[in-house]
C-alpha cells in the first residue's frame, strides 16, 4: 500500500506507490506518485494508510475514488482486469500512466 499524504489541492491526497507488477500500462517505475481523489471526502471509501499488498485501480477520471483489492479478492480482480484488456484494444492508458516515469 502507499505512502499518503494531503495535495495541495483540498479534497485530494498525494499517493506514492511501490509497484511490483504492472498491468496497464504493461510496464513503468518501482515507484508511482499520484494525485488522487480522498476517498474519505463525503464517504465514499475508507481512509488510505500504509498496508498490505494490493492491486491499485486508477480511474481515467480524476475527480472519482481509486479502487483498492486486497487478499482475497485481489487475484479475482486482477483475472477480470486481464480478460478485458483484449476489448480495449489500442486504447491509449490516460495521461498521468503515460508520463509516469
């Protein structure tokens, strides 16, 4: 899970992700900086913190939450990811995946 703290901007966090496998893109860094919606910000989802693995979900939209599987769920999740991606053809990944280093 990532390191999280507040972005300037006010309803949002910065999240830094250590990564360990990458499914779209199919490639990028050990490590992912990201500003995201705060899930906490009307209710929409539990507060991030430090943790245990998990497959990271990244909305092209930015003002909607990140989806965050963890065991068990998580392989079930990514098996679904994978069997869509053929549907998406050549569809490029939004701009933040795009420029991530």
């Amino acid at each position: 899970m990532p390191a999280v703290r507040d972005a300037p901007e006010p309803g949002r966090l910065r999240v830094t992700f250590a990564v360990d496998d990458w499914i779209r893109p199919a490639e990028g860094g050990a490590r992912v900086d990201l500003d995201v919606a705060d899930p906490r910000v009307d209710g929409l989802g539990a507060p991030w913190d430090e943790g245990p693995h998990a497959l990271i979900v990244v909305p092209a939209r930015e003002d909607l939450i990140v989806d965050v599987f963890e065991a068990p769920e998580l392989a079930e999740r990514r098996a679904e990811i994978e069997a869509l991606l053929p549907v998406t053809g050549d569809v490029p990944c939004p701009p933040p995946w795009r420029e991530t280093p």
